[in-house]
C-alpha cells in the first residue's frame, strides 16, 4: 500500500464530512447558546450520553478533543469553560471546528496530527482529554494509552469511547457469523479489498485487553464505564452491546 493507512483514513472522514456523515455536524448557534446557559450533553459512542458527573467544572480547564473534529463537542465544552484544543488528522472535521469558532467567537488551538504517532504536546499539559469512538482506525492502541497519560496533569480525567469488536464478525445484516478476530486489514489483503468497496476506510477491531486493560497498563486508574449500542440494526434491536465507555484518571 504506497498510501499509508492513517492518510486513507484522513480522507475517507473528508468525503464522508461532505456526504453529510452525522458525526460531522457543526452544532448551530442556537445549540451553543443552550450550552452557554448550561443546556449540553455529548457523546462517546452511539447514544448514550456521558454522565454530566464525569466532567470536572470545566471552567478554566485545560481540555483536549482527541479525534474530536466536526464542530459537535469541543464548541459544547468551550461554551462550559474549558481551554480547548482540538487534535484530528481529518481537513474537513478542523474546518467545520473552525468554522463554529468563528462563528461563535471563542478561541481554540486547532492542530492536524496524527493519534497513532506521538501527540504533539508537552508532557501534563491536559486536565481532560475527551476521545470519542475513533481508535478503531488506528492498528495499535497501547502507544496512544501512553501518550494521554503522558500529556495529560496528575489528577487529568480521560474519557474514552471504544468498539468492542462484534460489528466486525457478522455480515451487513448482522445475521450470519463471517469473520474471525482480529479485523486487519494491513494483514489481510481481502478485508482491505472489501474496506475499500464500501469507503469504509482502513479500521481495525480491538480487544477489551488492548481497550481497557491498555489504560491501565499506562498507568490511568479506571473509574466508570458503561456499554453502548449501534443505535440501529438488529444488534441494537437484540440490545447487544457494541461499544464502551470509560472514564480514568491518572494518580496524582
């Protein structure tokens, strides 16, 4: 593959943007209003929204949206208060954050880098980092756990949406058995074959060891967590669990 998978990844989120993918959004001016008056929640995977207990007083915290792109939660989390930067590797998801900062007029450190690579900040530069469901296109995640503990303070809370695999080992339908564990596409040239069909990107599955076991490994301490659903198909229907959240806190 001459193009790495992460570049792939950047520009199959661009089209997606332009197609009007729902995590690529912009919340309107009159949501930020709401949330300036206290009215927000957000989410970190599909539809459950994250308990309001596990967000510190933003109010001058220093917050990270870590492949937080799109315009749908760090304007929600600077309305609060928060010192937000923003990190994604997507054109089309920094230019919608742009876009809502400009039109909001609140201020927010915009970078495009890449999260399977060593993040671009100081070592406890963070208060939070928030990190929707989006790991599942990067191929190791364990390195990422070691960097949001690195970057973020003594005390810094990590909230993190994770997959748990099963939405890559039955067919569209969600009905038949068809593919084993782990999902690789870098290993696997057919997968990669059937990634593309669909401009599905280049995703990869993830155990709960390397999800949540990769977090303590790093040394965060796990505090909440929850399970979520895909919000449609049959596994939604049959209340299968598909994703997790969790909340950690590195030791002070």
């Amino acid at each position: 593959m001459s193009e790495s998978y992460q570049d792939i990844n950047a520009k199959t989120v661009d089209r997606w943007v332009e197609n009007d993918w729902e995590w690529g959004r912009p919340i309107t001016h009159e949501q930020f209003l709401a949330a300036k008056a206290g009215d927000w929640s957000v989410v970190l995977t599909p539809t459950k929204p994250v308990p309001a207990d596990w967000f510190p007083d933003l109010k001058g915290k220093k917050l990270l949206g870590l492949a937080c792109g799109g315009g749908q939660q760090m304007p929600l989390f600077a309305a609060a208060g928060a010192n937000c930067t923003v990190l994604d590797y997507s054109e089309r998801q920094l230019a919608s954050e742009r876009m809502v900062s400009q039109r909001e007029g609140y201020e927010i450190d915009i970078v495009r880098a890449d999260m399977s690579k060593p993040l671009p900040f100081e070592s406890e530069s963070f208060d939070v980092i928030v990190h929707p469901v989006s790991n599942s296109y990067i191929r190791e995640v364990d390195p990422l756990w070691r960097e949001c503990f690195r970057i973020l303070k003594p005390g810094g809370v990590l909230l993190a949406g994770l997959d748990n695999g099963i939405n890559y080992i039955l067919d569209d339908e969600e009905i038949m058995l068809t593919q084993g564990l782990p999902f690789d596409p870098l290993s696997d040239p057919a997968l990669m074959e059937e990634l593309q069909k669909t401009d599905a990107g280049v995703q990869f599955s993830h155990t709960f060891e390397e999800q949540v076991g990769g977090q303590l490994k790093a040394g965060l301490v796990l505090t909440h967590l929850f399970e979520d659903y895909n919000g449609e198909g049959r596994l939604h229907e049959l209340h299968i669990p598909t994703f997790v959240a969790t909340r950690a806190v590195k030791p002070k």
